[in-house]
C-alpha cells in the first residue's frame, strides 16, 4: 500500500473556528494514551483521504512526533457534505484492528450481455486484521455470473482467512446476475393473470 503522510498541529481551537479558515479540527484517540486534538488543512486532508478512505495507514507528523493511525470516524455537514470532524485511531503493529475494506468489482459478466441487471448489494466487508496485512480492496471477478440468477457471496472471494477475520457474513451475497425490469414486469402480469378468475367461472352468488 502507497504511504501515506499527513502534516499536522495540536490545536487548542473549537472546531467552529477551525472551519473559519479552512481548517478541519480532528481527535486522535491513541493505543493507551489520551486523544490528542489536532488540526490540519481541508484540502490536504481531502487529497488524502480519497486514496485512504477508513483502510489505509495514515502517519500523522507532528515535526517531532509520528504517529501510525486510521480513519476512524467522520462527521459531515448536513447540506454540503463537507468534513466538519474525523477521529483518528493510533494503531500498533502488532494489535489487531476493524476495518471495512471497499470492493474492486472487475472483468464482464456473461449474463449481463445476455441484457441481466447486476444487483450490487454489498461494497465494502468488515474485517480484524493487523494494520501491516491491510490491502486497497478485495476483488469481485463479474466474470463469474455467467447466467440469471448467479451470485457472488462473500465466501466466493477466497480472502485469506489466516490474515482477516470475516466480520461481514461470509454468506451475504455481494452481487447478482438479475432479470431484466422488462421481463421481471412480463411474468408478474403473466402470473396475476393466471390466478385471476374468468367471470363465466363464477358462482351465482359471487355475481
């Protein structure tokens, strides 16, 4: 994974004043010491933490002091989306962390060129790992869904089980080689149809 480093200040400023200037305040809560309040520069963080997002390590540099962490939590504007505070998580080599890695979705199904609609239901899965096994994302080969009606679980993925534990349910399906919407409509109504009583089949008392 790409090491990523982010220059950073404590700060003894409210959050409210922080954004003032374009200034993101953040809590770093540490393995066994007490959270730090730190403050560092919007847009740097942003460039940051598109390629971060919550699974990759962080190096937050003091000058003096560097510090090994993740994403932990985020908290957002309601109307613009904007970053209003992130908590950061210190982390250790040998502790074993929770994370949600995002999935990489590659290759072309079969059964969507046979016009299927491919239902994504999970993008990311829950795991504990050590912070030096942790990878960008787990890869789903579409290639698989070769017909209607096959579907990738999580348990398909082969992920190495030595180095992540599944929080995620390994049965959860991932994503499905559905009808398309069209047909799916075509056979309701064949099906409504079909159960529907003809009224020279009815009783004298149902008329």
């Amino acid at each position: 994974m790409e090491k990523l480093v982010l220059n950073v200040e404590t700060r003894t400023e409210s959050p409210k004043e922080l954004k003032a200037v374009k200034m993101l305040a953040w809590i770093v809560y540490g393995h066994k010491q007490e959270p730090i309040k730190v403050k560092m520069d919007y847009s740097s963080f942003l460039k940051i933490f598109r390629v971060s997002w919550k699974n990759h390590v962080i190096t937050l540099d003091f000058g003096k002091n560097k510090i090994d962490t993740i994403v932990h939590d985020i908290q957002k504007e309601p109307v613009s989306g904007d970053f209003s505070h992130i908590d950061f998580l210190a982390i250790v080599k040998w502790e074993k962390i929770n994370t949600n890695i995002p999935l990489s979705f590659i290759w072309d199904s079969a059964a969507a060129k046979e016009w299927a609609i491919l239902e994504e239901y999970i993008k990311e899965i829950e795991v504990r790992c050590q912070p030096t096994d942790l990878v960008d994302t787990f890869t789903v080969d579409l290639s698989k869904l070769e017909k209607i009606g096959d579907m990738i679980r999580v348990e398909d993925l082969n992920i190495d089980t030595n180095k992540f534990t599944l929080i995620t349910e390994a049965h959860s399906v991932i994503v499905v080689a559905d009808q398309p919407k069209v047909q799916k409509e075509e056979e309701e109504e064949t099906t409504v149809s079909a159960t529907e009583v003809p009224a020279s089949e009815q009783t004298t008392e149902e008329k």
